[in-house]
DNA sequence: GCCAACGTTGGC
DNA sequence: GCCAACGTTGGC
C-alpha cells in the first residue's frame, strides 16, 4: 500500500465539505507530474489531506476508494486523471506546516521540497509520523 | 531545441 | 502584497 499528500485550498473545497459529501472525485489536476501520482495510486492507498494557502495544515486522512479514470471534468480525449477518494478521520489535531518543518522525520517530506506539486507521494514512516503529530 | 515571457501556486 | 518556484507557450 502506498501514501500521499493531496493538497486543497480550504475556500475550494475544503476537509469539512469532503466529509459532509462522504467523499469526492478529486477532479482538476492539471499537472503531468501530480498525474502520475494520481495513475500510481490504488484503492485502500492512504492519503493526507492538507489545506494549503489559508490554513497551511495536514487536517485529515482520506483512502483512496477507485482507481484512476479519466477526469469527467476534463475534455474528452485529454490526459488528465481522477481517483475516488473517501474520508477515513479527521486528525485529532491539525498537523500545520511548520510542525512538519520542525520535524526531523520529515526532513525528506515530498511537501516540503516540491510545495507547488498538489499530489505527492508520502513515504511510509512519513505519513505515521504526520499521524503521530495530529494525535490529541 | 532554446529561451524569454507569462501565468499560477503557495509560502511568507 | 510580494516573490520564489515552476510549468507552459510561442517566437526564433
């Protein structure tokens, strides 16, 4: 099983509408190397959620729930990819971005050093460590 | 094939 | 509001 980090501006679409809807096609990413992730991805995977911009923090875990298909939002024909995703919980405690930053674990965070990427592979022990950091 | 111009993202 | 990083576009 793999993990990663999808990224979304809470004003877009935000964990508490994920949750309220049960989960989501997460639709719109336009970028080669994020639609490599999104192929790579299978269902069970498990991803973190984070809010960029606004909030800056790791808020939750989702589980990918299907495959990748092609983007219904996207023209017909073209590239571009979705994967099902469905919430699992909610973190105990918001993980911000600058409690990864303090964290050695987390020095190699995908996040970290590609922060414009919005679908990033998270290494195992990265994504327990991210758990432990939202633990209450 | 190179590179300047430009647009977008996201942290600060 | 600014700017760094980075992707895309288009002229040459």
């Amino acid at each position: 099983m793999n993990h990663w980090l999808v990224k979304s501006e809470p004003e877009a679409y935000s964990w508490d509408t994920f949750t309220q809807e049960k989960g989501t096609a997460w639709t719109g990413v336009r970028n080669y190397q994020a639609r490599n992730n999104l192929n790579q991805m299978q269902p069970g995977d498990l991803v973190l959620f984070y809010h960029s911009v606004s909030e800056k923090a790791v808020v939750g875990v989702a589980e990918v729930a299907g495959p990748a298909a092609p983007d219904a939002t996207a023209e017909a024909g073209s590239p571009w990819v979705a994967v099902q995703l469905r919430p699992v919980q909610a973190l105990a405690r918001p993980v911000p971005l600058a409690a990864l930053k303090a964290d050695t674990r987390l020095h190699q965070l995908a996040l970290l050093r590609q922060s414009r990427l919005s679908v990033l592979p998270v290494r195992p022990e990265e994504f327990d460590a991210v758990l432990e950091l939202g633990q209450s």
